[in-house]
C-alpha cells in the first residue's frame, strides 16, 4: 500500500471564478473535462501526468455537492475494496465505493473517524 497523498479536490459554486481566483493566486493550470463535470487543476510542472517535480500534487475542481462539499485529500492505494474494509473495521464508513475513471483507475470516497471526506486512488495498473 502506497498511502502516498496523489490528489486533491476542491468543490466549487462557480467554475469560472474558483480558475480565475486558484489561477492568479497560485498560478494553478486548468482543462476541463465537460463529459466529466470536472476540471482538472495542475499545481506546477508537469508533463501532462503527474507532477515532473517533487513537491507538487495535482487535483481537481467540481460543483460542490455529494460526495465532495469540502475539500479532499486523496490517498493511492493498491486495492480501493480492501482499504474499504478496513476504513469501515477502524469505524470509518463509505460514501462511494470503488468507481472506474475512464481507463485510468479507481476512485472511491469514505468518511474517516473524524467524519472528513477522504478519497481513495487505485492506478488501472494495480488492478
């Protein structure tokens, strides 16, 4: 398990508004992905993927609603349903379980002990 943080999301009222205010403030990058209802957010240098230098995390903006009406840190691991379980056995609970991400993986939402919304990451390779 890696348990590396790889994403996060930040829910919006306005899309144009939270580009423009993340984009002046950080310089943050855009592009939208309308079949999606997501805009992705790159952080700093990057080849189209993941961040090419260290220190950077790239994530992602969408309409504030469930399951995301905060922000989100999501945590990579090698298998969503196993972490699932576990979370619920240490007395999380699921939100959304396990969802393909076009052909790039996994995804799924929890509630820690605490009740934060957290993400879950599984690459389409580790499945």
């Amino acid at each position: 398990m890696s348990g590396r943080v790889v994403h996060f999301e930040l829910p919006f009222d306005d899309a144009e508004r939270a580009q423009r205010f993340y984009g002046e403030a950080f310089g943050w990058r855009f592009r939208a992905l309308p079949e999606m209802g997501y805009v992705l957010a790159t952080t700093g240098p990057s080849d189209e993927g993941p961040p090419s230098e260290p220190g950077f995390v790239n994530g992602g903006l969408l309409e504030r609603g469930l399951p995301v009406g905060g922000p989100v840190v999501t945590v990579e691991v090698e298998d969503i349903d196993a972490t699932l379980a576990e979370v619920e056995r240490l007395g999380g609970t699921t939100v959304a379980a396990r969802q393909a991400v076009g052909d790039l993986g996994f995804s799924a939402y929890f509630k820690d002990s605490e009740g934060n919304t957290m993400g879950l990451w599984q690459s389409a390779a580790d499945d």
